[in-house]
C-alpha cells in the first residue's frame, strides 16, 4: 500500500487540517482553513482506499458498508485526537472522508456566543435548535453549551449522536452518551429511552425525520431542556422545515406545540477570516410572546422582522452579525456577500457611497 493511515493523521494534525479525503484517482487530500489541497505522492488505487478503510474501521461497520452502501463511526487516533469517519462507495471502489474533531472544547467566549446564550442553557425546559450546512460547526456549538452545562450545573445529560464527537466527562453532571446504531438503533428511540432516564437535559446530534422532531418537541414540552439541529439557515426557516415534516392535517397542532416548546433557534456558518483562520457569525432568535404568536398563526415570514427588532433582548440576524465581523477587519467583503442572506441590503450598508450615488 503507497499510503499508511498513520501518517496521513499525522499530516492532517501538523497541516492543521479540518478533513482528510481519500478517493481513487487522486493522492489523499486535506481540507486546510476551507481549501482542498493535494499532498505529494500517488494517486490512491482502489485496493489502496480499501485497506486503508480495513485498517480503522470496526467490523460491525464493515458489515454496514457492505450491506447499505456507506457507514459512519468515530475514531480516536492514539491520545493525539479524535475524527468522525465517513466511509462510502462509489463508481464500485471505496472512498472516505476523515473530519478532525478538536481535542479541547471551545468556550462560549471563544465561539463568540453572547452572553445572553448562558440564560437559555440554565431554562429548565424547552428546545434550543441549532442549525446550519454541513461543516458550519454545529457539533462545536453544541459541545460548547453542553460542556458549559456540565461544569456549571448538576442533573443527567443524555446525548444521542451518530457518530459521538466529543467526549465529556462526567463534572457537575451526570453525561450518558449513546450512539445510533452501536448502542441505541434509531434516534428517536434515543429520545424515547432517555426519557426513561430521569434526564435534565437532551441532546439530539440530528433531527432528520418526523418521528424524531416529534420526540423532540414531546420532550421539551415535557419538562426537558432538548438540543436539536437541523440543516437549515435562518430562524424563520428553520420552523418552516419542522412544520413542513408534518402531514398538512397535523401542522395546526404542532404549531401550538412549537410556539410553547422553543426556546430559541441559533443559525450559524462558518466564514474563512482575513487571516486564514475560521469565525462562526450567528443568527439568534429567542422566543417571545410575539414570535410564539407569528408561529401559531402560520405567519413565520415575518419572524425576521422581530430579530431585527429584538437586540434588547440578544437577538441578531445573521446579515447584522456579519457586518459586524465585517467591520472589525475579521472577515473580507467577498466573504460576507458568499454568506449574507439579503445580498442587496448588504451591499449597500458595505459600500454606503456607492448606494448614495
């Protein structure tokens, strides 16, 4: 084999890289602040892709690969670090894609989460949703406020994730964490056995169908304080998509239940910085009497409006928040227009005298 897994993880942790793609047909690939680069050697073959995936992946998974076409698993690599896996097939040969999941737990303050957000994780109940696109740090927030949990209260945490990322230890909390398919079989199955668990706090690593948004929403409603994602950008969207996973005869229902249940929606991305490093600008809704109103009358178009208004209170929109890394030199324009959800207010408030003219 030209390749040995060992030292590609080693490449990928001294680069700093974020992921490590393996495909036929070209030499083994790391992901370095946001760009693909190629490193020096051969193309991998398909035997070469083959036994690189044999040599991490448990046979369990094998047996999914073989069976469904692709599969998902952690992987720790010594004590130096840890990586989520995804192994996948393709034109008939293997490929896999190898996500470094940073040792230490970023704080709050260093994802730049306002501090507002410590009041929503001390709630006793409700469900905080975070959302975003692949790769936009999801996983890292979520660790960050559960972390926080954990060292500044006590109860049971339970989280069910596929695969688990972080590891967290037990502080002033007690943590369970399960994996779908190795100790739970299904999400939601996940969610309907933790809370026979006597848990506080319930963490949900995707909601993807309809049976696990309705455990999760059921959870919250029941006295749990339930994190959520989804893969949706903005608050107002990302209602839109919990309501559209349910027939049109039950929405009127789940309404009512939302409008109660959510706590908040925290929409990020994650942006290349000026100097090649990553930033997550966020949109932050909190519920509010208003919002809960806009949500039961089926008018969450106007959602965006309220954020807008709701500064007092923590709220931004995801244009405000950045502008405002915009303005402190952290991000460049072109970065700012890639993300920005209304592209022609945002060039305006960039280039004010251009607008003027």
């Amino acid at each position: 084999m030209a390749y040995e897994i060992n030292q590609l993880l080693e490449a990928m942790i001294e680069n700093g890289a974020s992921d490590l793609h393996l495909h036929v047909g070209r030499a083994p690939s790391l992901r370095v602040s946001g760009s693909v680069v190629s490193i020096e050697g051969p193309a991998l073959t398909p035997e070469d892709t083959q036994a690189l995936v044999a040599s991490i992946a448990p046979s369990d998974q094998l047996e999914r690969l073989k069976r469904d076409g692709g599969c998902d698993f952690g992987f720790s690599f010594h004590k130096k670090a840890r990586f989520r896996v995804n192994v996948y097939r393709g034109k008939g040969v293997l490929g896999m894609v190898l996500r470094l999941i940073p040792s230490a737990i970023f704080t709050l303050e260093q994802l730049r989460l306002p501090p507002m957000i410590k009041d929503l994780l001390r709630r006793p109940r409700g469900l905080i949703l975070v959302t975003g696109p692949t790769g936009s740090g999801k996983s890292t927030t979520l660790a960050s406020m559960v972390n926080w949990i954990n060292e500044n209260e006590d109860g049971h945490i339970v989280t069910i994730e596929d695969p688990i990322e972080y590891y967290h230890a037990h502080k002033g909390c007690v943590v369970t964490q399960r994996e779908v398919h190795n100790d739970v079989p299904t999400f939601a199955e996940g969610v309907r056995a933790a809370l026979r668990q006597d848990p506080d706090v319930i963490l949900i690593g995707e909601m993807r169908d309809l049976e696990t948004i309705e455990a999760a929403v059921s959870a919250a409603e029941t006295g749990h304080l339930v994190f959520g994602t989804l893969h949706t950008t903005g608050a107002a969207r990302t209602v839109d998509r919990i309501l559209d996973a349910f027939p049109a005869g039950a929405r009127d229902q789940i309404r009512v239940q939302l409008a109660s249940s959510i706590v908040s929606v925290i929409s990020q991305c994650l942006l290349r910085t000026v100097d090649d490093k990553r930033v997550a600008a966020y949109e932050i809704m909190v519920r509010t009497d208003g919002i809960a109103a806009k949500i039961r009358e089926n008018k969450t178009f106007q959602i965006t409006s309220d954020i807008e208004t709701g500064g007092g209170r923590g709220m931004r929109t995801l244009d405000s928040d950045l502008l405002a890394l915009f303005n402190q030199g952290k991000v460049s324009e072109e970065e700012v227009m890639n993300y920005c959800q209304d592209s022609e207010m945002m060039r305006a408030r960039l280039n004010p005298g251009a607008a003027k003219k």
